[in-house]
C-alpha cells in the first residue's frame, strides 16, 4: 500500500484474484467491473495462493 492505495509495483499479471477474493469487492478493473460478480473456484483457498507463492 502506498498513500492507502494499493501498489502492484509492476508485478501484477493481471490473474485478477485479488478482485475476485477481495470480501467487500474494493478492487476494480477499471469501472466495468463494478457491477459485476465475482467468482471463487471451489477448490482454491487463500492458503493455496499463498502456498503457491511460497508465503
Ligand atoms: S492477485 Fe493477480 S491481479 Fe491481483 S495483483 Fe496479484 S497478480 Fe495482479
């Protein structure tokens, strides 16, 4: 976080799941995603992302 917004430090690939995990639907693409839904795959857990980046 920078200045209370969110910096990806040129590292984001843009897999959108921080849009998708966020609980309260604060990340945006632009404003089409606003109004849109959010998806979660079942079988994938925050502490399988995390595992995955090695956290
Ligand atoms: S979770 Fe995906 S979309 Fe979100 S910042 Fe990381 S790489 Fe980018």
């Amino acid at each position: 976080m920078e200045n209370e917004k969110p910096s990806w430090m040129h590292h984001c690939e843009l897999c959108l799941a921080c849009l998708h995990f966020c609980p309260v639907a604060a990340i945006q693409l632009e404003p089409k995603t606003k109004k849109r839904g959010r998806y979660k795959n079942p079988s994938v857990t925050i502490a399988d992302m995390k595992k995955q980046r090695g956290e």
